[in-house]
C-alpha cells in the first residue's frame, strides 16, 4: 500500500503538479512545433515517453556505475550521448514499422534529441540523488505529462483552427497565449502535493 | 591529473563504440528497401532543398519522380540526362527561367523622402511611411530580403538596388515571395528585353520620383512590330511570347527603363 501510494503521488506531482512543460517549460520546441493534430501529438507523446523511460533507465544505470564518483562532470556530454543514440533508434524503429507516423513527425523526431524535458529528466533525477525506482517513476511521470500537455495543446489548436481570429493573432501568437493559459491553468495544481 | 583525463576519455570511447555498434546493429536489423532509382535521382537533383519545383526538398522531389510520376524537368541545376537513364526516358528541358528584378530605382536614379534607419528587412521598410525611403511607393527597398531569402546565393544588393546573377539563378521563386513590392518575377532567360520598372504612377509623379521610371507614354506600344507590348495602368509590359527582340521600343523609350537582356 505505501509503495502504491508513493507511485500514485510520484505520477501525479511529476505530470500534473510539476508538468514538464507547462510548470517548468522545458520541452517548448516540439511542444509548439507538433501540436497542430492530435494524432501526430500522441505519436510525439509516445515517442517522448519511451526516450525518457528508456533513457532515464539507462543514465541511471551508468551515473551510478560510472560517473557517480569520479567523473560528475561528465554527466551532460555522457547523457547528451545515450539520449541521441535512443533517438537515433527509435527513428530506425520508427521508419520501419510506422512509416507515416515517421513522416508525420519529420524534423522533429530527431529534435527529441535537443528536447531538454529528456536531458532535464536525466540530470534531474541525478542530480536529487533518487533511488532506481524513484527515478523510473519520476522518469514516466513526467513523460505522461508531456504527452498530456502536447495533446491537450493538439485538442484546443484543432478547435482554433475554426475560429475567427484577429490577423494579428493567427498562427503562432495565439498558440502561445494558449500555452499561457494552460500555464496559469496547470498553477492550479500547486499546493495539492507538498 | 593525466589520468583523470585519460579515465574521461577511455569512458566516452568505451560508450561511444557501444552506442556505435547499437545504431549499426539496429540500421542493419530494420533496414527500409528504398527503391536504389530514388536515391541515384536524389543524388542528381541540385541537393539545396530550394523547393522550386514545388515540393517539401529534394527528397520529396526524388520520391515523387519515382512513384507519383512528377514531370521530370522542374529542377534546373539538375542532371536531366541522368535522371532520364534513371528512369528510362528522354528528358527534355524546359525554357531556362530566371528572376528579374522590375525596378532599376538605384541610388542614383531615385531621390529618398526621408533616411530609413530601421530594421534592416524590406517587409518592414515596406510599413514604413511611402513603402520605405525612396520616393516611389513602387520601388525597390533595397534592403536585401531577397538576397537573404536566396539559396544559391544570386542576389546582391548593389547602389540600392536588388541585382541578380543569371548564372547563378535558379528560377526557385524564393525571392519573388518575400519581396513585399512584387518586383521580382521569373521570366524566360532567353528574353530579349524586360521593363525594369513596376510603377504605376503617373508621368508626373514618377518623374519627380525617379530619374528612371515608367512614365507610361506608350511609346514602345506603337513603335513595336509585332504588338508584344501593352501599356495598362501607366506601365508597360512585354509579352515575352511575341517579342522578336527587334530592340526598337528600348530605342524609342524616353525614360530608358527597357533593358537590354540578351542578343
């Protein structure tokens, strides 16, 4: 029961109460960049989570055989390194087994390597000193809230698209004043975890 | 300290020959049949990702060669012989086009209303009170959008005045959508003459203007033989389907605003 408890808060701070992007912004660039249809979106969410599942296992396993000790420094370069080769593979998988979703995604499945929720993930979860079970809750749960965020974004982007907009507006400005009230929105749920 | 460094190194080698062989392992495991005619025309295409021909790149471009059936001439630079062995055709060429730039209001020519000291973007000079400095509303910024927007580097802005270099134009139209007067437009490379000038002011006004403009006389629509040339709304326009290039209207033009192209 209280490890079930510890999961259930850990998920529920990392991708509501902390949400990656929408409470700490990091992540902003495919955030805005892939949110025009739901559909690419979930493809995008998805491919996030299984980076940073993956990459945050990964990390986790060689900071603490290698880095921990002695070589701290070279944390970023090291993660930086075993992120882009996560990415790299899931494109390969990706053009292979999904072709559209491949195409769908297009520059932005490789920019997953410069996301910095994925690289923030790992340095943060380094850095607090969590545990392997900690870190692989942190880990999801906060890829859970990015892929909340982006299909949110995708859901309300789709619905603008029909609107009567000011000129001023259209396009990129109003997506960015969207991403702003979801902003203040997702502030709501701070105070519900300590 | 040596072997602080050395232990760093040893341990980004070690890791990166893993991750190495991992990505090799994993291409080799799913790797995607292309078919091997997309990527040899791919490799014949001009390779800048210009978007002239109306698709996302080159790639996009390869791609629908291959399996769409696009016309296999709407890149320029390419090898065209190349691709027509490629795909067991005769590629025949079309007319080679190029941008020309319909003004010829340089420094010297035009006189400026005011000194713009703004953003360095003709889009923005364009809101500028009188569409920038120069006195013509028509004219050219002379702020070199165009040239920035230009992927093969053909554009230079020389006295004020936006030039381009035929031989390294390659028709893609880049520049003739970023420029917020219209003045560029991509007309046959083989054209004899083209009106350098896009004003349609009145005589008065554009004199007062500019040293070089299109006053709209109509001069050059009477003496032409073969009617190639019409005068609408104060300026002249060559249909480059009739002009023989018999050269008689950039001799009669008072204002000098037909240039000489080729012949």
């Amino acid at each position: 029961m209280n490890f079930l408890s510890t999961l259930f808060i850990g998920i529920i701070s990392a991708a509501l109460v902390n949400n990656v992007v929408l409470s700490r912004f990091l992540g902003l660039c495919p955030f805005l960049g892939v949110s025009r249809k739901t559909s690419t979106a979930l493809g995008m969410g998805t491919a996030v989570i299984a980076v940073i599942t993956l990459s945050s296992a990964i990390t986790y396993v060689i900071d603490h055989l290698i880095l921990r000790d002695r070589l701290v420094y070279l944390r970023t370069i090291i993660f930086i390194l075993i992120i882009a080769a996560l990415v790299q593979t899931v494109e390969i998988i990706l053009k292979k087994k999904i072709p559209s979703l491949y195409k769908a995604l297009g520059v932005y499945l490789p920019l997953i390597t410069t996301n910095c929720a994925v690289l923030g993930v790992a340095i943060d979860s380094a850095q607090k000193n969590y545990s392997f079970a900690e870190t692989m809750i942190y880990s999801v749960g906060t890829a859970v809230g990015f892929l909340i965020a982006i299909v949110l974004m995708s859901g309300i982007r789709e619905r603008i698209e029909n609107n009567d907009i000011p000129e001023s507006f259209k396009g990129m400005p109003i997506v960015l004043v969207t991403a702003g009230l979801m902003a203040i929105a997702f502030f709501g749920f701070k105070g519900t975890i300590a | 300290m040596l072997n602080a460094i050395l232990l760093a190194a040893a341990v980004i080698a070690v890791i990166s020959i893993a991750i190495g062989l991992l990505l090799g392992f994993m291409s080799e495991k799913f790797k995607v049949e292309v078919d091997p005619r997309e990527s040899q025309i791919r490799e014949s295409l001009a390779g800048s990702n210009c978007g002239g021909c109306g698709y996302a790149g080159c790639d996009a471009y390869a791609h629908a060669i291959v399996y769409e059936g696009a016309a296999m001439n709407l890149c320029p630079s390419s090898d065209k012989k190349k691709i027509g062995d490629v795909m067991g055709v005769c590629v025949i060429e079309g007319p080679k086009m190029t941008a020309f730039v319909k003004c010829n209001g340089n420094c010297h020519n035009t006189r400026c209303n005011y000194n713009y000291g703004d953003e360095r973007d003709c889009r923005i000079a364009y809101s500028a009170p009188g569409h920038g400095a120069k006195k013509c509303v028509y004219g050219c910024c002379g702020l070199g959008t165009c040239a920035s927007v230009c992927p093969y580097d053909a554009i230079r802005i020389v006295d004020g005045l936006a030039k381009i270099d035929r031989t390294k134009c390659q028709a893609c139209g880049k520049c003739v959508s970023v420029c917020p007067n219209r003045l560029i437009e991509i007309i046959p490379d083989s054209a004899p003459y083209a009106v350098a000038c896009s004003s349609h002011s009145k005589g008065k006004d554009v004199k007062a203007a500019c040293d070089t403009g299109c006053i709209g006389c109509s001069m050059c629509a009477r003496v032409c033989e073969s009617g190639a040339i019409t005068v609408e709304n104060n300026l002249a326009k060559i249909d480059y389907k009739k002009c023989t290039g018999c050269g008689k209207c950039a001799e009669k033009c008072p204002c000098k605003i037909i240039t000489m192209r080729n012949i």
